[in-house]
C-alpha cells in the first residue's frame, strides 16, 4: 500500500500513575492516505491527544510506554525509533501544531530565531537563504510586515497572529504530514474561521496530509475527508465525512451529532450524553460506552465489541452485528 | 539600506537600550539610590588607593585614638594612628570581590546543580536536593565558619566557604523555575520540531531562567558582604592589617567605649552597602519580573 503516509495498528499505551497503570489508548486502529485529512474527535480525555503526541514519540518515557502495536509512516515502523531517529522525524518529515498558541513559542526568543530553529535543523541553507524562506512563509499564512515581524517578540503578536507563526514554523520544511491538536479552539470564531481556511489552502498548496485532532464537529465538517471518532481510548468509528454525518452507526456518533445547535430550528435546550467519559481506570469488560448509551443491551455490559465494518464505515457497536440482537 | 546606515541603526539600538535602563531606573528613587551606591562602591573599589587621603596601612602610634574631625583625619583615626576614611574606602575592594566573586561561583554552582535536578529528575534529583536540604539546615554563618576553619583564611578561601554555603540557594530556586519550564508548551513545541535535549536545556531554558539567577545574585551579594563581616569580625576571613570593614569592626570593638568612632564608620558603610546592593536588586526584580511588568 504505497499511498498510505500512516498508519497505526492495534496501538496500546500504557501510563504509570501512583495508583498502579492505566491504559488511555487501547487498540487504536487507522491509517491516513496521502493528501488527506483525517479528523479525530472525541470529547476531552477520550485520548486524542495521547495518540498524536505518540505518532511524534513525544510522550513522557519514564511515565508512558507502548505495550501494543505499531505505528508506520511512509512504510517504516517507527514506534521503536531512538531519540536521534525521532529527530529526524520532528519538524521535517512531521510537524505539529498546538492548541495553546499564546504558551507555545518561547518568550525570550524573536519570531525569526524560532522560525530558523528547525531549518538550522533540517536544512543546509545560509543566513540569508533562511530569513528569506522564513519571510516567505510568513507571508504565505497572511501575516502583513513579515519583515519586521521576525525581529518581533511573541508577546507583541495577538493570538491569531501567534497562531499564524506557529503554523508557519510547522510548514518550514515543507512536511509530509501536519498533526493539528486542536489548533484553533483558543482562538475566537471569527479568528477561528480565518485560521482553518488558510490551513486548507496551505494543505492544498504543498500537498500534504493532515491529521486534524478537534472536539468540534463543525470544523471536522468544514477541514476533514475522513473522520475517527474516539470515545475512552478506543476508536468507536470510522467513516467517511458525508457517510458520518448522514447516516452514523455508533450511538456515541449519533449523540455527538444530536448534540450540535442547529440553525433551522431553536431548540429550548441542547441535547447532551448523559455522564461522563469513564476514566481510564474505571474501564472494565464489555463496551466502554455502555454506561451512558440509550440503547445498550445485556452484552454490551459483557463482553467489548470488535470493529464491524460496512464497506468503509467501520463502527465498534454490537447494534451493527450483522445477525442483529 | 547601506552598510553605515546598519552601523547607525545599531548604534541606535544601543544607546537606546541604555537610555530606557535609565529611564525605567528613574522612576525609582530606591532603584536609583541602590544604583548610585553601587556605582560609587565599583568606583572605590578600583580608585581607592589613590582617592584614599593616607596610606590605610601607615600607623604613626603617635596619632593613635585621634577623633572624626581632628587634625585632618575626617573620621579619625583608629588605635595603631591608621586613618579609618582611608581604611574604609580601601577596604571596599574586599567586600565587592567578594560579593561579586562569591555571587559568581555560587550562582554558577547553584545553576548547575538546579538545572540538573529540575530538567532530568529521577534519582539524580533526589540526591542533589537532599544535599541541598542538608546544607540549609545549617545555619549560613557557622557553616561558612566550619568550612573557613577547615580551609583555612584569607581572601581566596572565604570566597570558597561563602560559595559552598551559599550556592544551595540558588540550587533551590533554579530547580523550581525549570521544573515549571519544562512543562511548558513551548518546550514541547521545540522537541517537536526536532530540537534535542541539550539542546532544549541549553538553548530554551537556560535564556528562561536568566532573570531569576540575576535578581537572586544581585539580592544574595548584599548577604555575602555582611557575611564576610561577621566571618571576618570574629576573627576568621579576611586577616589584618589587610583592610576589611569586618576585621575594622573586630579590632575596633575593644574601644567602642571609649572611642566609638572605631566601630561606627565601618559599620555604617556595611549597611549603606548592603542597602544599596539590596535596594538596586528590589528593583531589578520588578523591573525584570514579566508577572509584574504588565505588558
């Protein structure tokens, strides 16, 4: 499979906490295509995060570790990669941009020396060679006086502007893949909107592909062309965007999407899930969902589904055996 | 832009910085009397033997005991006929080497060590800490005087058994502050875009805890000085005739009740001293601290 960037299989991780281990990702299963967008969503904790940071090997190595599964990009398993390997991988090949742009660039440094860091890294290129490549795309992500900014301090640029910086350090060298945790839910809509509009033109531009972690419907609908749909550590879903939003298999999916505000009709109140994202140690035998889902019989209490899969739609929800209840 | 041009410019960025030090120092008379002090000290330190009206070292026996104002001595003379205005203004140089070098050493020993313990954790950090904790758990002048006693005195040494004592401190506070950096966001984004672990210690968080080892050095000089006052006012440190504000107080104590001028002048140029040095770093903590700069 050659048009396949990444893929992970079966991925188990396993944290250490003063009460013993727990596990916030368990069996996680998908791949990403060339060029495409991949959305994972899931509500805070259900272990969206977790999953990204490990792609880069950036979880804690005293506190974390992974029992199971591999991870492979460009067809080369990297879970077992050294930290020099994994340099290599950081900011070249695979970048990340972070939620928090106001926390994420380095207070006693100008724009320009963060913006050089990875191309001093990555990149044989003169002085003059990276201040013009570092210019250029910061005037690709729309930011006006690049010039002057690059002599600027982080605390001189607003959030949307940080953000702009961030992205742009993430493009510097061109990576295969883009990880994006939630790159605009600090930031303010209108902000918000600007922001993922430049993201998919930018995608567009340098043919990347993209792994989009958001708890936010709306933006998987506007960026993503494939959704996961993660609940508690496990994949719950797999769709395609249109198939997910017309026709969800999983009651979890199914309350999520219920849960949007509409614009057509005003409802009094909005539609929530019931409870709350089980913690990773309370997590026992049977569906993970089980506790809060409408439908839920006396073997989703019993034993864990497996993935049932309809073409492309996969969905982890014993209502999908083929022979019914 | 041509090449005199960017000259010009960066003059410009120069002076300017200068002129906003000033600037922001003249908004506080505390700031700006630490700085003058401390302007005046750095002054005596290297002019002082030839600002000194006499040899601090010449002792005409004859002259002995002689009170502030009397026959040219201005603040007298003490028991040996020296002249203390020149004593003090020589002895200044002992006590800014060693606030200064005793700051430098410690606050390098201190960084190190805090770095260490903070960035990589596990046992490494457990030792050093529990070094640390047992070195503050005793008392700062009687370890130094341990340390002097088992080294032996003079310039050199006190400057070493201040080190040792004092670099705990540091240890302390830099620790903390890089155990809050560490977990910061944009330390994270820099592994992620590749950047290796030393290079994270040495490129991202040493610039980040520069403030706090600066104020804290400028804050823990004054405590060096009064230190080697003491050490050397009980008879350890710094020895006579060689000038210190310490050793004048030691030797001057015998008279206090007959000439009182003696003890008084070197004392109080230890506390303008330690004022001075303490106030100018007051200022500096505000100036510096983000938290209270408001932006």
């Amino acid at each position: 499979m050659t048009d396949v960037l990444l893929e992970i299989k079966n991925l188990g991780i396993e944290f250490k906490t003063g009460e013993g281990t727990v596990q916030p990702i368990r069996g996680v299963d998908f791949f990403l295509k060339k060029g495409e967008t991949l959305g994972v969503v899931g509500e805070s904790g259900s272990g969206k995060s977790v999953t990204s940071l490990t792609v880069l090997g950036l979880l804690p190595e005293k506190t974390s570790k992974i029992v199971s599964g591999s991870i492979h990009f460009e067809d080369e398993e990297i879970t077992h990669y050294s930290d020099r390997q994994y340099r290599k991988l950081r900011g070249n090949d695979i970048s990340m941009i972070f939620q928090e742009p106001m926390t994420s660039l380095n207070p006693v440094f100008t724009i320009g020396e963060q913006l050089s860091e990875p191309l001093k890294r990555h990149k044989k290129m003169s002085k003059k060679q990276r201040e013009k490549a570092i210019v250029d795309v910061l005037k690709q992500v729309g930011i006006p006086r690049a010039e002057q900014i690059i002599d600027e301090y982080p605390h001189q640029l607003s959030g949307g502007m940080r953000q702009r910086v961030m992205i742009s350090l993430a493009l510097l060298c061109e990576p295969k893949l883009l990880i994006c945790d939630e790159p605009t839910t600090a930031l303010d809509v209108t902000i918000q909107a600007q922001i993922l509009k430049l993201m998919k033109q930018v995608k567009q531009d340098k043919d990347m592909s993209m792994l989009f972690i958001t708890h936010d419907l709306g933006v998987v609908a506007e960026m993503c062309d494939r959704v996961v749909v993660m609940y508690a550590g496990e994949i719950v879903e797999v769709a395609e965007i249109n198939e997910l939003f017309d026709n969800p298999l999983h009651p979890y999916t199914k309350g999520l999407l219920a849960s949007l505000p509409t614009n057509n009709d005003r409802k009094s109140k909005l539609y929530s899930i019931k409870g709350q994202v089980p913690r990773p140690n309370e997590i026992g035998e049977g569906c993970a969902f089980a506790n809060r889902c409408p439908f839920a019989f006396d073997k989703c209490y019993a034993k864990t589904p497996p993935a049932f899969s309809e073409g492309d739609h996969l969905s982890k929800c014993w209502l999908q055996q083929p022979e019914g209840r | 832009m041509n090449a005199t041009e960017v000259m010009d410019d960066q003059i410009n960025k120069k002076t300017s910085k200068v002129k906003n030090f000033f600037r922001k120092l003249s908004r506080s008379w505390t700031g700006m009397l630490g700085f003058g002090i401390i302007v005046l000290l750095l002054f005596l330190s290297i002019f002082g033997e030839w600002i000194a009206p006499y040899d601090p070292m010449d002792a005409p026996l004859s002259k002995g005991l002689l009170p502030p104002m009397t026959d040219g001595h201005i603040l007298g003379t003490d028991q040996l006929g020296r002249d203390i205005l020149s004593r003090i203004i020589v002895g200044a140089r002992v006590s800014v080497i060693i606030g200064v070098a005793t700051a430098v050493l410690a606050g390098l020993i201190g960084t190190i060590v805090g770095v260490i313990a903070g960035y990589f954790r596990g046992w490494v950090d457990v030792v050093l800490m529990r070094i640390v904790d047992v070195t503050l758990s005793f008392p700062f002048i009687l370890l130094v005087l341990v340390i002097n006693a088992i080294i032996g005195t003079g310039l050199t040494n006190i400057i070493i058994s201040l080190a040792v004592a004092g670099w705990v401190i540091f240890a302390r506070v830099i620790r903390s502050e890089v155990l809050a950096l560490r977990e910061k966001e944009f330390i994270t984004a820099a592994i992620a875009t590749g950047v290796s672990k030393f290079e994270i210690l040495v490129r991202h968080i040493l610039p980040n805890i520069f403030t706090p080892i600066i104020i804290l050095a400028s804050l823990q000089i004054g405590t060096y000085i009064i230190a080697e006052a003491s050490v050397s006012f009980l008879g350890f440190g710094v020895q006579p005739p060689e000038p210190a504000w310490g050793n004048m107080l030691n030797e001057g104590k015998d008279y206090i009740f007959s000439s009182w001028w003696l003890i008084t002048f070197p004392g109080i140029a230890i506390i303008i001293t330690a004022l001075g040095v303490n106030f100018f770093g007051d200022w500096l903590r505000d100036t510096l601290d983000p938290d209270l700069k408001g932006e």
